[in-house]
C-alpha cells in the first residue's frame, strides 16, 4: 500500500459512469500527474476525495487510513489541501486574510480564550502569522500583500490559491489545473515553486493538468483518463510516448515531444 492510495473508485451520474474502478498510487514526496481530455474524470477523482461527492465504490487510504467518508473538514485535517480549477478565493477580503483563513483548522480555542484571547490563542495568532508571511515572502507576493484579491491579475489569484493551501501546512497537494489561465512566465515562476515544495518541503503534490510540458518537466509519475477508465499509467516519458495516450489524447505521433 502507497502512501497514498486510490484503489477502484467508481463514480456514477445517474448511467453516466464518470469514474470506473479508478486505481492509483502515490509515494510521498512524489508530484503525481491526471491528464486525459475534457470530461475524462479527472476533476471528479478530486472532488470525490474532498467529498464534494460521494463515491458509488472504492476507497481513498492516506498513511493506512481509509478516509474515504470523512466529512471535507477532516480531510483537511488529515493533511490534505486543494486549489480549484475555477478560483475559490473570498474577493472581498485581502491576500493576507485570505492566507490566515486557512489557519483555521489548526486553531485550537473555545468561548472563553476566544473572549479573553488568553496567552495559548495569542501565541497561536503569532504562529498563524508567521506562517502566512513565510508563504507570502515564498511565493513573491509582498506587493500585493494588503490589496482586495478582487483587484488583482487572475494569475497571481491563481499563486494565491497555492498560497493558501500552504498555509495550512499539508502533506498533500491536489492541484487542479493550476497554469489554467497563466501566461508563460507565471507558468514557469509557478514550476520553480512547484520544485521547490516538493524538494525542500517535502510535501506530496497530485495535480490535474493540460499543460505537458509543465506535466513533463514536473511529474515523477503520470495516470492518463479516458471516459472515466485508467487507459495508461507509470512513469511519465513513458506514458506520455505510448502509442494509446497519443492516439487518444496528444493527437499526433510528435506530441509528446511538443509539450
């Protein structure tokens, strides 16, 4: 068993099977890449594990525990972390609150610190600070520190996201489609960072992703979907060259070379 597993979840919309006996593993440390077209499932085996849905059959195992009906907040707790592919951002609110949201799963309070923010919750505020300022100085985001996320480019929305998943400090990552919408050179600041979390912190990444020669550069590992069915996986030069992936998904013998 993997540290972190997907053995044969199936999903079903009324006949539709979005999902079909999916299987998968993940290794810690490693950045773990769904690709396939359109409607191929691969957001749905996110929104499964989040339990956004819940599965028909199958099960999700992280560190030898099956999370697989844990309500959402206990996945976070667990360590687990998501971006969006469309961003989930609170707009009215600033780049700095938006990050210290996400604290909250690591606050430990009642009523009565609450009222009186006794010294434990002060020393926790300082943490939660701390820890957003570390991920805002990560991610170059200094500028845009105090500024209403509504008023800024989509792509730093996007790092935001990222941002904000970092600080609640996770083991895991998913990313979905995280260079949607970027233009190249936030789409190679974002691989910088990208290597960064998973070399010198250590945290596990599964992303949703279009971009192949993002998923090329980045991906220890590749699991390819097609209508909801596992149709290649492994390594990832060589599942992004076998013949059956390009046919179904890259579209011409050369596209796996042309990112």
């Amino acid at each position: 068993m993997g540290y972190f597993t997907c053995e044969n979840v199936t999903k079903l919309f009324g006949g539709l099977k979005a999902l079909n006996n999916v299987s998968f593993e993940v290794e810690k440390g490693e950045i773990f890449a769904l690709i396939g077209p359109n409607g191929a499932g691969k957001s749905t085996v996110f929104n499964c594990l989040n339990r956004f849905y819940n599965v028909d059959s199958g099960r999700f195992i992280f560190k030898d525990k099956d999370i697989t009906h844990l309500p959402p907040h206990q996945i976070a707790l667990h360590g687990i972390a998501r971006t969006f592919q469309n961003i989930e951002l609170f707009k009215k609110m600033t780049l700095i609150d938006n990050l210290l949201l996400a604290r909250h799963i690591r606050r430990k309070s009642n009523i009565f610190s609450e009222m009186c923010f006794l010294p434990s919750l002060q020393k926790q505020e300082i943490a939660s600070r701390e820890k957003a300022e570390e991920i805002i100085d990560f991610l170059d985001l200094q500028h845009y520190r105090d500024q209403l996320v509504e008023n800024l480019p989509y792509g730093i929305q996007k790092i935001i996201e990222l941002g904000r998943a970092l600080t609640m400090e996770p083991e895991i990552i998913l990313l979905d489609e995280p260079t949607s919408g970027m233009n190249v050179e936030e789409s190679q600041d974002l691989t910088f960072w990208i290597t960064d979390i998973k070399e010198q912190w250590g945290i596990t990444l599964i992303v949703v992703e279009h971009n192949m020669k993002f998923v090329r550069e980045l991906a220890d590992k590749v699991m390819v979907l097609s209508f909801g069915e596992v149709i290649a996986q492994g390594k990832t030069s060589d599942v992004l060259n076998n013949p059956e992936v390009i046919n179904a998904y890259l579209g011409d013998k050369n596209a796996a070379l042309k990112g």
